[in-house]
C-alpha cells in the first residue's frame, strides 16, 4: 500500500483492480465489432460478472440496444453510453450523511456479520472527530467474542469515549443509556456499533426494533440516520438483505465496504434503485482515509475503465 | 424469483408439445432460463457457462420431451449434474499425518475464519477425540488474538497464550513448539483476514506456509459471495495451495452459488458448512443440499434438522404422544409457537420450504407474519393454567378478561381457539400415521421428483 496518494487516485486504484477485467473485456469486444447480438451477449457476459445481476444488466443493455443496435461503435463509445446509464440511474443517490447541529445525533451501524461495521465505525468517528464534532461510541455487539474490546481500542486510538456493558447485555438498554448520557453532555454524534446479524434471524431482528424503539424514548426522531454496510464481495443476496433489515429499522443508507479488492460491487446499481436509498460513502481500504464519499461519476467511469489515472477530477 | 426454474422451463416445454422433435432454438431457450437461475443464484460466469455446455449435451441425448414433465426432467438433469460436481460424497478433513497434525485457515476479512477455527476445534476435539491448540496470528484487527482467546475459554479449548508485539511467523513457530511440548494432536493456525491482491500479506501466508508441514489449508469463503469468488478462490490456491474450503453463513438464505464456483475453478473440496454464530454449528458439507437451494428448491433437509436441533427431543416425544391420544392442550400449542419464533419465525421457516417462493406475495396478503405468533403467545398467556390446559372453560367473560389481558379482540381469541380445534382434530387423525421422518423424507421427494 502506497502512503500518500491524492484521495481520487486511491479511490481510483482502489476500484481498478476491480474494473480491469471489466474494461479490458469491453475493449475485447468493441475494438473491431458491429454492435450484434452476439456482441450484446458478450458484454451481458461482463456486466454480470460485476455482480450487476441479470434483471439490471437486461435493462442497461436495453437502451443500448435500442439507440445503437446494428452500428458501428468503439470501445470507448460503448463505455461512455453505459457509464452515463449507470450514472442516470445513480446520481440521484450521492448523499452525505447530515449531521444536525444542535442535537444528539443518533446513528446505529447495522449489517451481517463480517461486513466490516467495526472498521466503518472508527473510520467515520476520525472523520466526524476531525471536523471537530463531538463523538461517543457504545459497543452494541454484545454477543460476538472480544467485539467490544475492539471497538475499545479504536476508541482509545481516537481519544474518543466508547460506552460498553457488560457481556450479552441487552443492546437496547445499553443504547438507551448511552444516548441519555450523550444527551447531558450535548454530544454531537452517537455512533452506536450493533451485532452482525443475518436477516433471517427473527429474533435478532426484533432487537433491532427493540434498540430504535428504545431510542424513541429519548428522542423520537432517533435513529436520526441509520447506516446499513454492505460487503462489495456479496452477491445478489444483498437484495434480500436490505429488504428484510428495512422491515426492523428504518435504514436510511448504504456504505459499501471491501471495494478495494477485486469484487465489483456492481449490485448497488440496482439495489439503490430498488430501495431508493442513498449511498453514503464506499471503502476502499483499511486506513480512516479509505473512506470515500460515495460518487456516481467515479463509481460508473471507475468500474467501466473510464477513469482518469491522473489524479484530477 | 427464479425458485419458478422448474416452472419456467414448464412453461417453455409446454408450448412444445405436441410438435415432436426438439430443435437447436428450443434447447437454447431453456438453456437460457437455466443459466438466468444459476447466476442469480451467485454461480460465477465462466462455470455456469461450462455447466450450461455439459447440461446441454445431456439433455439433448435425453428424449426430455417424451417426458410428460420435461421442465422437470430437466431441472433434475441439472440437479444432478450439480451435485457431481460438488464431488457427490462429503469430503473427510485429513488427520493423516504425524503428531501435531497442522491446520491452517485463511480468507478475506470478515469471512468468519475465527469462529470457523472454534468450531473446527470444537468439532476434532468432540467427534475426533483429539487433543487441539488454536493459535491466531492475525496482529492486525484490533482484539482479534483475543477473540480467540475468548472462544477458546468459552467453549474448554485450549489456544496459545498472547505473546504482545510477535510477527506472525514467530507465533506460528511458538504454536508449533508449544503444540509438540504438550502432545497436541491437532494445531490449527487462524490468520488475519487479506485481500487476495494484497501482496505482501498473501508473501505472509507463504511464509507461514513453508515453515512447516502443513497438511490441511482450509479456505473460509462466505456462502454469500458473489461472482468474485472464482477470483478470490483462485488467487489463494495459486499462493498457498488450499485443501478444502469451509462455507460460512449457511444458515442464511443465500443460494450458495459460491461453493459450486469455488469447487470447479480450484478443484478444492468444500469440507465443512458453518450454519450458525455457536461453536457447534458446524456440520459437513451435504452437495445435494447446496444444490437445492442453488435451483431454488428449498433445503428441506436442513430445515429438519435445524428443528431437531432447537427441539427438545423428549418434549417432542411427550407431545407426540399427547397427539395422538387427543390430549394436544393449548400449552403445547404455546411450545410449538415458541419453536417456531426460536427457529427464526415464521418467515425464516418459509425460506426453507421447496416452490415457497411463488407464494410469498400472497402470505404477506394473508396477513401472517411473525409478529401473529407473537400475538396468539401472547393470548395464550393470559390465560390461567387451568384454561390452557382446558379451553373448554372458556365462558365469555373468561374470554373478554384474556383478550384485554393481551390486549386484542374477543374475536383474535376466538379465531385462536378455533385454529386450536382445528389442529387437535388433525392430530387425533394423524395419530395413526406413521412416524415423521418417513413422512418427510416422503414427502420431500414427492416435491422435488414428482
């Protein structure tokens, strides 16, 4: 891993290595070829293997192929049509995480296991203390062996408070308390860690209803953001994911973690469309800078090998 | 969605009848349907392609359409192409080699390898009789030593006490001396978590690896990895030559595509599925189950056995008993609803259950959701133990008292009542079936192999 690097160059070397299959695919097909339906297939091929999902890669193509079907195209040109595509479908869902001012800022982390809520948690506490806000962590994954402490040592990391009870204590009553205290102290931001958990699992479903009922207490605009972080290494189960956490807690966003490796991530295409919800951020590495607002333009051009290596934007 | 594969190819099939011979064009369009399926299902690309191409050959050499379900014969052609390629048979874990026998486990991050290297211990110390030491040398992710650790202490496992500040290749060393010191049987290794393309971490596993003999690397891969797996399996193959794989997260509802990809592109034996966060959700890997859920079929079996396994196997006799004398009382009838939350609710059971999927708009219709279990438990428990164990005695002021103890309708009550008679009358003629598994197991390939 290189030290220094201009925020857009890592993020674009981050989602190279995941598009470098993808865009020399395109040039493989596009450099000497009529737009045809075996060449159509070819690049449904490509945008599947992105992990876009067969539905949403039917409907990208589709406009292609009813603007330029039979033509003579390049490579670049076919990029740029399904960049733009993509964007069309993506932009309206760039959105910053809005901070109040004034108040107690409720905002539970949730995801299946290993999605990597822990490491988003001390990503987004840097990011938010080095605004100069002020922040308090409560180690809500109370089942998982040793996930407190490690929250606690990125809470030490950061100088920043982590609340904690004890083993198997009951997340709900923990939030609870942690916000009643936050509240005295008019801190800014309470980031509060949960359990992973898959969405089949009713009963830890329900104490996620139970946790943001127990916060309405206090509050009852609370969780005033609710940060839901999906693995980019995820296939299209990630459908059924969303949909069943939205049924417990009112999810108002995506972090996709893990796109510096070589998975695509392409499902968000479709899922922001599908559930209408805004992407906040992507991480493409482990370091607190990895943390990349979440843009549309850089998300389609990276993917489909458009990006500029020159570090502008 | 694609749980229809049987149903869509029907339908296709269908309009063939009739006309005889199948040609190029038709084969091609259910061959279509099929691949829709498997890559929903997170099969990566180039093996459902090489799938399609074997699938093919067979279905044509197979008068399908003589069949008077072609959709059907083919979706068991596919099912059983699946299942030969997951291996057919489970895949035993290799203790064949001299004391301390050395395993290591190695993934991306937040795959599950800590808790897979519990449950592996767990499993060789419970169903092997083998003596074994856990040693983590992931330095990176804050607590991960102590995870571990903690398993360890958890479940009367032993692990290597933290030594702070060692490199990963010195622990391992320590591991091994220390598993030689006090006969251990079986050393197993959990390394941090990598990306396959960070090259100096994979350089790390290949230390690790050449330092000494190790005779089971075991990849931990996410059943709900998508098309990436291919890339991710190859990747740790080619850099520390992996022996089998261990499936986590099989209790979800991902189809579980991944195994299949990762088995064809490596050749690795998928050893071990995690089903679940306790160190005894460990079981071997069943290729046929996996290949139901790919096809959408359900995983029925698993279904059974996640219900073996929360349901107290006494109780069940007790009540099974109580069942077919017509003795069924609404405390059973409250057991039962709360085996059911247990298991994941209701719309955690319908996931499991073959061809469910078609119907799911119409149960969220109908109305029945989790919390209706709930809210009959909750009937259920404002009643005096004298009217659960006789709703007979149930007047109407005894009813407006429990229906405003639970705070719901008369009329809930009465609906529950009812269901209640329902049922015990079902079981008092049920009573003289014979006993359960040979239903399900019937049952089971009446579904499937109609």
């Amino acid at each position: 891993m290189s030290e220094k690097k201009g925020w857009f160059s890592k993020i674009t070397s981050g989602l190279k290595k995941s598009t470098d299959k993808l865009s020399h695919g395109i040039g493989a097909i596009f450099t000497k070829k009529k737009l045809d339906n075996e060449t159509l297939s070819d690049l449904e091929d490509l945008l599947i293997t992105c992990d876009i999902g067969v539905e949403v890669t039917g409907k990208i193509l589709a406009s292609l192929k009813k603007t330029r079907f039979g033509e003579d195209v390049t490579d670049q040109e076919i990029k740029e049509f399904l960049a733009s595509d993509i964007v069309k479908i993506m932009e309206p869902y760039e959105q910053e995480i809005h901070i109040e001012s004034g108040i107690t800022n409720v905002i539970p982390i949730i995801g299946v296991n290993g999605s990597g809520k822990t490491t988003t948690i001390s990503k987004l506490a840097q990011l938010w203390r080095d605004q100069g806000l002020t922040l308090s962590l409560v180690a809500g994954d109370t089942f998982r062996a040793a996930a407190v402490s490690q929250l606690k040592i990125w809470g030490d990391r950061l100088g920043i408070e982590v609340v904690s009870g004890e083993e198997n204590a009951d997340t709900a009553a923990l939030a609870f308390e942690a916000l009643q205290n936050a509240q005295k102290k008019h801190v800014d931001i309470l980031l509060i860690d949960t359990a992973g958990r898959l969405h089949n699992r009713a009963d830890l479903m329900a104490e996620l209803d139970k946790t943001q009922r127990a916060l309405q207490k206090l509050d009852p605009a609370a969780p005033h953001q609710c940060i839901m972080i999906l693995d980019a290494t995820t296939g299209q189960n990630l459908y059924a994911q969303v949909e069943t956490f939205k049924k417990y807690i009112n999810v108002s966003g995506f972090i996709m973690t893990k796109l510096d490796g070589t998975a695509k991530g392409g499902v968000l295409i479709g899922l922001v469309d599908h559930f209408k919800l805004p992407v906040f951020a992507i991480g493409v590495g482990e370091k607190a800078e990895d943390l990349k607002m979440f843009n549309a333009n850089e998300f389609a051009a990276t993917l489909l090998g458009l990006a500029s290596d020159d570090g502008t934007s | 969605m694609f749980d229809g594969l049987s149903n869509r190819l029907g339908v296709i099939f269908d309009r063939l009848k009739g006309r005889g011979a199948l040609n190029e064009g038709d084969v091609n369009e259910a061959m279509r349907e099929i691949r829709i399926a498997l890559l929903e299902a997170d099969v990566a690309l180039p093996v459902v392609k090489q799938v399609i191409q074997d699938i093919k050959e067979k279905a044509v050499g197979q008068e399908v359409l003589k069949s008077i379900t072609p959709g059907q014969m083919v979706v068991k052609i596919v099912n059983d192409h699946l299942i030969q390629l997951l291996g057919g048979e489970a895949s035993p874990i290799n203790l064949n080699a001299p004391a301390p026998v050395v395993m290591m486990v190695v993934g991306l991050q937040g795959s599950g390898k800590t808790t897979s290297v519990a449950k592996l211990a767990k499993y060789l110390a419970q169903k092997e009789r083998k003596k074994v030491l856990m040693a983590s040398v992931d330095v990176y992710r804050p607590a991960a030593q102590e995870q571990l650790e903690i398993l360890a202490q958890q479940n009367s496992l032993l692990s290597l006490p933290i030594v702070a500040d060692q490199k990963p290749v010195d622990i391992v060393r320590r591991a091994y001396d220390q598993a030689k010191k006090s006969a251990v049987d079986v050393l197993i290794i959990d390394t941090a978590g990598r990306l396959h393309i960070d090259e100096q971490l994979m350089n790390e596993l290949k230390a690790i690896y050449a330092s000494m003999p190790i005779t089971e690397v075991l990849l931990v891969a996410d059943a709900m990895t998508g098309q990436d797996a291919v890339t991710m399996a190859k990747a740790f193959d080619e850099c520390i030559e992996l022996t089998g794989v261990i499936l986590t997260r099989v209790d979800g509802d991902a189809r579980g595509g991944a195994a299949l990809s990762m088995k064809v592109v490596t050749g690795r034996p998928i050893k071990f599925v995690g089903l679940g966060e306790k160190v005894d959700q460990l079981d071997v890997f069943h290729p046929d189950r996996i290949v139901s859920r790919i096809l959408g079929m359900g995983d029925v079996v698993s279904l059974v056995e996640k219900a073996a396994e929360m349901i107290d196997q006494e109780e069940a006799e007790q009540l099974a008993k109580k069942m077919s004398k017509g003795q069924f009382d609404l405390n059973d009838l409250a057991k039962q609803l709360q085996q059911v939350s247990k298991m994941g609710g209701l719309s955690g059971l319908i996931n499991f259950l073959p061809g469910i999927s078609k119907f799911q708009d119409k149960i969220k219709e109908s109305g029945i959701d989790d919390r209706m279990v709930a809210r009959q438990l909750a009937l259920i428990r404002s009643m005096t133990p004298q009217e659960r164990r006789n709703p007979k005695l149930l007047n109407a002021s005894r009813k407006r008292r429990i229906a405003s103890g639970a705070g719901m309708l008369v009329q809930d009550l009465n609906r529950l009542l009812k269901q209640f008679q329902d049922m015990a009358t079902l079981m008092k003629k049920m009573g003289g079936m014979g006993k359960g598994k040979g239903f399900l197991k019937n049952g089971l390939n009446n579904l499937l192999f109609r």
